[in-house]
C-alpha cells in the first residue's frame, strides 16, 4: 500500500472516480436514450404511413363498391319499370298478392 497517501485523500480520490464513472455512465445512457427514441420515432412514421395507405385502399374499395352497387341499383330499377310496362296486370295482381301475404304476416 502506499503510505504516502492518507485515507481521507483515498476517499476523495474514490467519490471523484466514481463520480466520473457515474457521469460516463449516465452520458452513455442518455445516448442510448435518444438512439432509442430515434429509432421508436422512424417505426411511428413507417406504421403512419402504412395506415394511410391501407386507409386509401379501403377508400377506393369501399368508393368502388358504392359505385357498383348504385349502377346495380338503377340497372334494376329500369328492367322493373320496363317489366311493368309491358305486363301491368300481371304486375298489378303480384303486387296486390304480395301485400295480401305481408298483411296477413304483420297481422300475427
């Protein structure tokens, strides 16, 4: 052992090297830190961007879908008036045989 140091001095010469020890360690920290905040800051972007891109998808799918059913709609809609137009007794007596059965349905 060294005698020429005394052990108050060996004390203080061990809280310095920890002290530093700890700073070093908490500057290595804080790097990690924002290494690990960066890296959480790009995964946010890339799942941002892929959410808007499944959004748009299901826009144009769910558009498409209006669309198709809207046309599907009208297409009925004329082949019915056209039906009626050229059978009209016969569309008559089904009607009037439809709403014969529904009343008699709501009526139970």
């Amino acid at each position: 052992m060294n005698e020429d140091l005394n052990p108050e001095e060996g004390t203080e010469s061990g809280k310095e090297h920890l002290k530093a020890a700890a700073d070093e360690f908490k500057a290595a920290a804080g790097g990690k830190i924002e290494d690990l905040r960066q890296a959480a800051g790009q995964k946010i972007d890339e799942f941002q961007k892929a959410a808007e891109g499944k959004a748009q998808e299901a826009t144009s799918a769910a558009g498409n879908a209006w669309s198709s059913a809207t046309s599907k709609g009208r297409s009925w809609l004329t082949e019915g008036e056209a039906y009626v137009r050229n059978n009209p007794i016969k569309a008559v007596l089904m009607a009037l045989g439809l709403g014969f059965i529904i009343g008699i349905l709501v009526r139970k």
